[in-house]
C-alpha cells in the first residue's frame, strides 16, 4: 500500500476483511481502544489525555535515557495515540511520523485526542513494512507498537523488516520493539533482532511479565555507563520526568547488570 493522504477528497476506505475493527470503550474517566472484547490497545485519561497509562508505554520511553534529544521519531502503529502524544507534548523538538495501516484506527484520532497534522506530526495511512523497505538513514528512533487481534504482523516481525529498520535508523539511532513475553515465537524475535543489530540491544519485562521492550542501536550508544544514573536530561520536562521515573529506574536495574 503507498502513502495515501487523508482529506475530504480522499476518504479513506475500509479496513481489509482480515483486519478486527477498532472500537472505543469509555468507562468513567478512562477511554480504551479494542480490536477484541479481551484485548485493550490502547487507554486514555480523558482528564489527562498526554498521560502514558499503561506501563509497558512508559517502557518505551527508555530510550531518552540515551537519546534524549531525537529530530525525527518514527512509529508504527498509531492505536490510541498514546507514545505519539506524549512525544508530541514534551519533546518539542521532535518532528514525529505516524505509520498505520488500518484506516479504521486512523479514523477514531480524534476520539483519541490525537494532534492534527502539522509541521512535526504527521499519520501516514500506509504499510510499514513497504513503507520502510524505501526509508535510509531517516530516523533517530523508530517505534514498533504494531499489533492486531492476535499478535504482531508477519511482515512486521521478520528478519528483512528489521533490516530494513537498521538501515532506516540515523548512525546511534534507537530501535524500541514492543513484544509479549509469551508469544511461542518471542524468541526467534529476539534472534532476527540480533542478527540485524547485533549486541548493540537489550531487553527490558514490565512488573506483569506480559510485554518485553526491546531497545536496539545502530551504533553503540546503549553501552553509555552515564544512563544507569537516571540523570534527568535538560531537554526533557520535570513532569514528564516524573511520569516515567519509576519505570526507568527498572531499565536503570537491567543496564547495571549487564
């Protein structure tokens, strides 16, 4: 699928059949995105809709411990909103893309709070994995938080897809990857990782043992002893500081014993 701009002129077609459609569910204060009764993709604070609520989000957010000041943030995967939102809001200085392939999800932005398009956010209605496949030395992080009713893609978990996110990273540019821990294939994940990152990478389980964030370089900036010290950056905010700290004191934990 090419990159197809969302206007009025341009109405964005339906979902392919395979797909589960989203939907919203709204319980007091607290939104959630679907694709299964089961499942929740994404969730949102009405009264703080900028809030990373779920853990494994906050997870993601590690790699401002060695990259604090990114140009461009790649993400695939728009859901709710959440990481594309929270980097919006306090990394000003960041110009961020939004790849989602599922026009359906696309739809429900505003629902979800989600910024317009602009300068510096732009949601491009596209396969990530064709998508890549053409981008070189574009992104200083890449995001992979893309699932649907049952898993991640086949295309966006192969040994070529990941290639194609080392050769689209920025030298000492961040590869974060949203995992769960007990998918029978995780580990062939890892593996297909590492062979296109090499060491340069680690892994990081949230409390509940449900989602492993793996942070992978194309370079070696992940073996800088300074980001164990949980040192907050200059370029990130006292109050989205305070909003990951617990969690990064958990990948400060993993780095000290690597």
């Amino acid at each position: 699928m090419s990159d197809v701009p969302i206007s009025a002129d341009n109405p964005l077609p339906e979902p392919p059949p395979s797909l589960h459609r989203p939907f919203v569910q709204n319980s007091g204060t607290r939104r959630t995105l679907h694709f299964t009764q089961q499942e929740i993709q994404s969730s949102m604070s009405v009264l703080n809709p900028d809030a990373l609520e779920i853990e494994y989000t906050r997870m993601m957010m590690g790699f401002v411990l060695f990259k604090p000041e990114p140009a461009h943030i790649l993400m695939v995967g728009l859901g709710g909103g959440s990481l594309p939102k929270f980097c919006h809001r306090y990394l000003a200085a960041a110009r961020i893309s939004v790849v989602e392939i599922d026009p359906a999800v696309i739809a429900l932005r505003d629902a979800f709070m989600v910024p317009p398009d602009s300068d510096r956010f732009q949601v491009i209605h596209a396969d990530a994995a064709e998508h890549l496949r053409g981008v070189s030395d574009q992104a200083d992080v890449i995001f992979l938080d893309g699932f649907v009713a049952g898993g991640i893609p086949d295309a966006l978990c192969s040994a070529e897809f990941y290639a194609d996110c080392h050769r689209a990273l920025r030298d000492d540019g961040i590869l974060v990857i949203n995992f769960h821990v007990n998918h029978p294939n995780h580990h062939d994940y890892l593996d297909r990782v590492r062979a296109a990152f090499g060491s340069s990478m680690f892994e990081v389980v949230d409390e509940d043992m449900t989602n492993s964030i793996v942070f992978a370089c194309k370079g070696n900036l992940l073996d800088d002893p300074a980001a164990a010290q949980l040192t907050r950056p200059a370029s990130i905010p006292k109050d989205a500081w305070r909003q990951l700290m617990p969690t990064l004191r958990v990948i400060g934990a993993t780095l000290e014993l690597r």
